[in-house]
C-alpha cells in the first residue's frame, strides 16, 4: 500500500494508522482513545478537526475500517520483523531494485517517482550477483538532531581513494555518535493544547480561501461574497484559529514553504480586526516581505533579522502563564525570536497571506525532549 493511502487510514489527531476508529456525525474518522482524550480536555464533544458538536454520545465504531488498519499494520509489522528483505523508509515497501544512476537501493513506488524519472533499474538480486558489494553505511545528523542512518551500494571497481578517505572519517563519526547515544535518553512530552489547530472561517478575510479539513488558506485575487461578520477581517488577509489559549503551554507549527509574502504571530481577543489598525497593537509576529525576515511585538516595532536558510515551517510555543511566546525554525531547532509579556485575556493563533501561489498550512507537533546522563 502506498503512503497516500496510508495517509487515508491515519488519525488526524495522533498522525497513525488508526486504532479502533471511530466515527462522528460530521463524517470526520479518529482513534476512539485519542477521541475520548480530546474530549476530556473540552466542556462539549465537538470534531477536533471541524469543531462541529457531535450529535451522538458514544461515536459510531467502523468495524471495516478497524479490521483494515489492523491488517495494515500486522502486515507492516511482518515484514519489518522478517528477514526476506529491508523496507523502503518513505512507503514502506520492499527494497526491489537498484537504480545504477543513484547508486542506491530502492522500492517499486521510488521507482515511478519524479526523483527517478528516466532512470534505469535493476533487480537488487542481479546487481548483487554480478558484482561484489561492499556496505557504506554513511551517518548524518538531520536538521531535527535525529540520527539517520543510509545504506548505499557501491560495485568494487567504483572504490576510490576519496570513497576509502569518506568511510574513514565517517567510521569515526559513528563512534562518536555511539558514545553520544549511550548518553543521551530521548522521550515524548505530552503537551497540553498539543491538538490539531483549524481556522476559524468566521474570521477569514473574504481574499482568503480555506481547505476543507480548515488548516490552510490561500490568497486570491477574487474577493469572494461572504456574509458580513463582526468577527471577520476586512482589511488584511488574515485568519484566526478556532481555539484561543488564556492558560497552559501550546505548540504549533505552519508550513510557509515557498509562500513571498506571510505572517505568523498571535493576537489577543480584543484586538480590532476591522480597518488597517490590526497591526498597531496586541500582536506577536514574524513577517517575511521582499525576501527580509522580520518581528514586531507591543513593546518592539519591526525588528530585521537573518537566517541561514530559507525558512520552511515556523514554529510557534507559547506559554500562557509565564507570558512567554517564541518562534524558531523546528527544521534546524534555532530560534528567531521571543516575547515575554503578561497576557491579560484570551489570545488566538493567526495567519497572514498575500501570496495566490503558495497557500500556509497548519501541521501537527510531535516534541522529543532530549536528556544528557553526566557520569
């Protein structure tokens, strides 16, 4: 199966395959423990991903798709555990065959996928018949600190000095990454608020259209004939989300990608979203205009700031009772800038977009807090 479909079958509150789905009035599918978790937390059982009330008290069990998952997942489960072949990291599938070009082994979905096009394959069996094989297992730390670990095959007569220089050096990198595993301890942190943000349609500026799952929005040209709304915004293309926060620690992060022209921030529940005041007052933001980085708070006007690399996603923690709100890059873990402030009402995540060509889109969070053992 491949990783869209996979996607179809994942829980949009824990982003895994489903565990006892269930089913609510709005035709929205969730794990029925990460459903009545949700709920726990919220004085009315509304759809985490809509907020529509549900109609039902007990949600309806879906057997099929419960027997589907389970399948899906003792099937994973097998072939992970056996030894017939290694499994492609990005679909889950069989490691079939090797592309000559990448010099690397690679599944049956790799294969029709745009990084291959017009490239040439072939069993894994014959590559390893026909030639010797040596094993690189070459170690890089990502972005995210997570080790990565890739297997790359090289034919024997490919050896070269510079190849034996590589291993060398990474052979001592892997030491170095043993010993630093053996001291560190990685574990989840269960975050309070650490749920599914969507975006209020209510407030969305008549420019702006959402997606139908609410957690993006795209700028257009055509100002779309929308009911008249105290809440909406009239003049900046901007968007709150559903939930506001007056207590606890939240985490959220937005996928900019190649969007030119985008803000991100927080505003308080007062702050007037009629007219070209927004911005005056009661917001915490990063901007990205004319290719520059910027951030404005109450208490600081725009302030420039520079980044190695072109920002991918922004994220977003906010802690509500130390009146504390920071922004970093969760791709590299550097932060661009923080607030302290004391928060005296309800405060609302927000979006700006004046960009038709590249819609922000809200993901979910998933942190790992890393301890160091000091012997």
């Amino acid at each position: 199966m491949d990783s869209k479909s996979v996607e179809g079958l994942s829980c949009p509150v824990c982003c895994e395959i489903f565990k006892d789905p269930v089913l609510l009035s709005c035709s929205h599918s969730f794990c029925k423990e990460c459903l009545q978790q949700f709920w726990k937390t919220r004085d009315t059982q509304v759809c985490p991903v809509c907020r529509r009330r549900s109609s039902k008290q007990e949600p309806l069990s879906i057997l099929s798709l419960k027997n589907l998952c389970d399948s899906l997942i003792k099937e994973r489960n097998e072939r992970r555990s056996s030894g017939s072949g290694e499994i492609c990291s990005l679909h889950s599938e069989k490691l079939k065959l090797f592309c000559l070009e990448d010099k690397q082994p690679v599944c049956l979905v790799c294969r029709d996928s745009e990084k291959h096009v017009n490239h040439t394959f072939r069993p894994i069996s014959e590559v390893l018949s026909s030639h010797k094989v040596i094993t690189f297992f070459f170690i890089s730390y990502a972005k995210d600190s997570d080790l990565l670990v890739t297997c790359l095959l090289f034919p024997e007569n490919d050896l070269t000095e510079e190849l034996n220089t590589a291993l060398t050096s990474l052979q001592n990198k892997l030491k170095h990454a043993e010993k630093m595993k053996a001291e560190r301890t990685q574990f989840e942190v269960p975050m309070k608020g650490n749920t599914p943000l969507t975006l209020d349609p209510n407030t969305a500026h008549p420019r702006l259209t959402l997606s139908s799952d609410l957690t993006s929005v795209l700028y257009s040209d055509l100002c779309q004939n929308l009911p008249v709304s105290p809440e909406r915004f009239d003049s900046y293309p901007c968007v709150l989300c559903s939930e506001g926060f007056n207590s606890g620690t939240h985490c959220w992060d937005v996928e900019v990608g190649d969007n030119t022209l985008w803000n991100v921030g927080i505003t308080t529940a007062s702050n007037q979203r009629k007219g070209a005041v927004f911005f005056n007052t009661n917001v915490w933001l990063v901007w990205y205009i004319d290719s520059k980085y910027c951030s404005q708070s109450p208490d600081q006007p725009f302030t420039l700031f520079t980044v190695k690399e072109k920002l991918q996603r922004v994220r977003v923690q906010l802690d509500c009772d130390r009146g504390k709100v920071s922004f970093s890059d969760p791709l590299t873990n550097i932060c661009l800038c923080s607030f302290t402030t004391t928060f005296t009402e309800t405060v609302f995540p927000f979006l700006y977009n004046h960009c038709t060509t590249s819609p922000l889109r809200i993901l979910p969070v998933k942190l790992i807090v890393t301890t160091e053992n000091h012997s």
